[in-house]
C-alpha cells in the first residue's frame, strides 16, 4: 500500500477521533521517524514525549523479544519475575513507597484518585471528599481523569462528570487556600504543566501547597505522566523542587513506548488507603509490560540518560531564545530541561507543525499556541542544530 491508501483505510476503519496529520510513520532510528515513502523526520515529538530512548535501541528491543519468548501476560491474581524488579526500580528512583502498575496515564490518575478518595474515607468515614486541580491542567480523557482536567472544552459535551471537584488557579496560591474546605481530600497538580502550554510551577507555589496539604491532612497529587521519568533533568520534575507528594502517577516514557503506566504512593498513603478488592486492572503490571520499564530504568543508568539531559537543556534553551529574538512570531519561551515550549504569536502554531513536517521535522503543539519540543532525550546538540535549520525553514 501506498501512503495515501494507508490514510483512506484508516479513515474508513478508525473512529475519526484525531485530525491526523497526513503522514505514515513506517519505522524509527535513533531520533529519526522514516515514513512508507522512505522520507526522514527529525523527531522533537518523541510520540508525545514517549520513546525517552529514540527508536531501536538493541538492548530494549531485545530485551522485550526475550520477554515475548518467555511470557507475556499471567494475571495479577499470580506473582510473576519482572514486575518486583520494575516495582523495585520506581520505588528506588522516587523515594515512593508502594506502586500500582497500570495501562496507560489516564488510568494511573483514576488509581490515584481512588487512593486519595479510600484515604479520606478511612480518617472520616464520610464518602464526598472534594479535590482541588488545576485550571489548564490535563490529566486525561477518561471520566474521572477529565473531571479534574481544568479544560471546559474538552468536558463540555460529557457532562455530568464526576463530582467534587475545584479548579483553582496554577502558580496561584491564594486561589488554591479560597477553594480549600472542610471536605478537600486531594489537590493534584502537574509540576510542569505539558498539554496546558508547558508552565513549569513556581517553587514557592509547590512549596505553599504542599504546606497547605501538611496543614489540613490534604493528600497531595502529583502527576508525573509527561514531566517525570528524567525529562526535566531529574527522575521526577519534584525532586528539583524538593517538594514531595503523597502520590505520584507515571506513563508516557515509563515503558518507552509500551503501554504501562504507574502510581506511587509513600508510605503514609500506602498504609491507609487501597486493600484487597478495591482496585484493579487485567493487564496492568503484565510480565511483558514490566520487563519494558525494567530495562527502561537499567538503559537510563547505563546510558546516563539524565546526564544527557542536563548537559544538553541548556544548549535547546540558547537555541529557543535566539529563534524568539529573531522571528516576531515567536514570542517568548518556557519550560524545564527537554519539556520546552515557545509561545507563537499572530499565526496559528497548527500551520507551522506542518510545514515543519513538510521540512522533515516532527515538533508538537500544546494549549493554542506553544510549539512544543519534547525530544527523545538521548539527543546530541547537533540534532538540536539540524531542528533549529529545519524549525527555521518552516517559519
Ligand atoms: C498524556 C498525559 C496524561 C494521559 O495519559 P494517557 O496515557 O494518554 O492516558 C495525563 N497527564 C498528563 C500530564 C499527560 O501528559
């Protein structure tokens, strides 16, 4: 098939949920996509800040053949040989305590949510806990996860969401303390909010909050999906802050493109919330899935991703802030480590994805107007030269 046959049985076949960008991806190399006609793209996407370690990488590959050899799936009613050392590797790098193992990150916040919610309920007995998110926040499409995503659009035609939540603003204490009540349960917040136009949190604002939190027995929630497995130049965007949660939730580069996804609670959290037959998931934590993030976590120690990436972050952000000082349609730039965002001023950032695309470079959108760069994060500053040469010939 050609690529235009590809695209009309698509569009034949799949729900019409995406307005798809009219390119096949057939394969991948190292930081560069290769679509059916054989054509290169240097990739800044990374399938939405997903393949951390760029395209076939042998060790991860094998790795999961080996895996596909042995087992792919049990159940979680029985133990199996990958998941306590997948377990054991989120449990050293964030200092959490317990982990859930899920599908995917709308489905690690439901699990949080369920946790925080148990928690509440086990201090107070009483069932209409509130919790407190974020306004321009996603946390994803499911019911639960889009009741605490602060985007009307996305919510609108779904109506009635689930109950008891407040929005408050981001980087805004004061909004916060004003939606606080009696019945508050949870605040959840990204520490660098990625689909919302990257706004990474002041520290002050994590530091109010999680004191907050401290004050009031409020469980504190941070989603970690898109900031966290070394993205912003640390294994989770909070240890820079040196603010903890109670609960993490993890996905998108955990398991590099497999789907699996995570929530971690600490201690306390552990102790008091989830039991037997309060939550689970049929695939969730798999053997196959688990051999993906364990190999993930060994590839980031022996590479010295994180290295990687604070060595090159600051050579992306020079780059950024001489494109914004050169094009007026730039505006101004924003992020942390390899989650970058430039803000597009008087032209739709959707037209520049495309004719970056027509360019041979993959870079993403986020909120209305940020171009956003979220690279495989084994980058050399030389890719950074090559997207900046193609960014330059799409503006
Ligand atoms: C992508 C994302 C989600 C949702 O993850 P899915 O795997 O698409 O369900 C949730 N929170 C944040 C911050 C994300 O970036």
């Amino acid at each position: 098939m050609n690529s235009k046959q590809y695209m009309e049985l698509t569009e034949q076949n799949v729900l019409h949920t995406y307005n798809r960008f009219p390119v096949v991806f057939e394969k991948g190399s190292g930081v560069y996509l290769e679509d059916v006609d054989g054509k290169k793209y240097l990739d800044f996407g990374a399938g939405i800040a997903v393949f951390a370690l760029g395209y076939g990488n042998e060790t991860y590959n094998n790795a999961l053949k080996n895996q596909i050899d042995k087992l792919i799936h049990t159940s979680n009613l029985y133990y199996n040989t990958t998941m306590p050392e997948a377990a054991a590797k989120i449990v050293k790098a964030s200092g959490m305590d317990k982990v859930f193992f899920t599908n995917s990150g709308t489905e690690s916040i439901e699990g949080a949510i369920k946790a925080a919610r148990k928690y509440a309920y086990l201090r107070d007995g009483k069932a209409d806990h509130e919790i407190i998110a974020m306004n321009h926040s996603f946390h994803g499409r499911s019911v639960g996860a889009l009741s605490v995503t602060g985007n009307p659009h996305y919510q609108e035609a779904f109506k009635p969401l689930m109950g008891g939540v407040k929005f408050a603003d981001f980087n805004d204490l004061e909004s916060v303390k004003a939606q606080i009540t009696e019945k508050t349960c949870a605040i959840i917040l990204e520490p660098v909010q990625g689909e919302g136009g990257i706004y990474p949190a002041e520290p002050e604002f994590l530091q109010g909050v999680k004191k907050l939190c401290e004050e009031k027995d409020i469980l504190l929630i941070f989603d970690e999906i898109q900031c966290g497995m070394g993205r912003t130049g640390s294994w989770f965007a909070w240890q820079q802050y040196g603010v903890e949660p109670d609960i993490m939730t993890c996905a998108k580069a955990l398991g590099c493109g497999v789907p699996v996804g995570a929530f971690a609670l600490n201690e306390k959290t552990a102790r008091a919330s989830l039991v037997p037959g309060d939550h689970g998931t049929t695939y969730g934590g798999n053997p196959f899935a688990c051999a993906a993030v364990s190999v993930v976590f060994d590839l980031f120690e022996s590479q010295k991703v994180i290295e990687n990436v604070n060595k090159v972050a600051p050579y992306l952000e020079k780059k950024l802030d001489e494109l914004v000082a050169k094009y007026d349609c730039l505006a101004a730039r924003r992020g942390k480590g390899l989650m970058q965002g430039v803000v597009v001023s008087g032209r739709p950032v959707g037209g520049i994805v495309s004719k970056a695309l027509e360019n041979g470079l993959v870079v993403l959108s986020a909120g209305s107007d940020v171009l956003r760069f979220v690279p495989p994060l084994v980058i050399t500053e030389a890719d950074v030269d090559e997207m900046v040469k193609r960014l330059e010939l799409s503006l």
